[in-house]
C-alpha cells in the first residue's frame, strides 16, 4: 500500500526528544481535530480517514494541500 502524504509526513519527523516529535504530532492533530490520539493513529495507519473539516484542519496545520493529504 502506498503512503499517504500525511503519513509520509509523520514519517520525516525526527525520532527523539524529551517528547518523540511523533508522539507530539499525533497529539497536537488529535487536539486541534478534537478527535482521539488512536483515530489520528488509525488514520496514519490508513484504517480510517478523517472527515472534511479535519482534512482542512491539518492540511492548514502542516502545509500540504488538502488532496494530496489521504490520496
């Protein structure tokens, strides 16, 4: 299965830190999506894919076009 760009995205940030910059990433879509960590996680993971408003949400939040984000 091909990656997403917003998993693609996930993946370029670096391992470690006091907080893993992954681990500060997820949280800070689940915050600003007001959705669960495991749903941000399950949607990197291609199990699920957000709706229209959280699509927007990120794509403002990471700079990468809304329709390149989950195709």
């Amino acid at each position: 299965m091909e990656k997403t760009k917003f998993r693609q995205y996930y993946d370029a940030l670096p391992p470690k830190t006091e907080v893993a910059p992954k681990t500060a990433f997820v949280r800070r879509i689940a915050e600003l999506c007001m959705v669960s960590e495991k749903t941000v996680r399950c949607w990197l993971a291609g199990a699920q894919k957000p709706n229209a408003l959280c699509v927007s949400i990120i794509a403002k939040e990471i700079g990468i076009p809304e329709s390149e984000l989950f195709d």
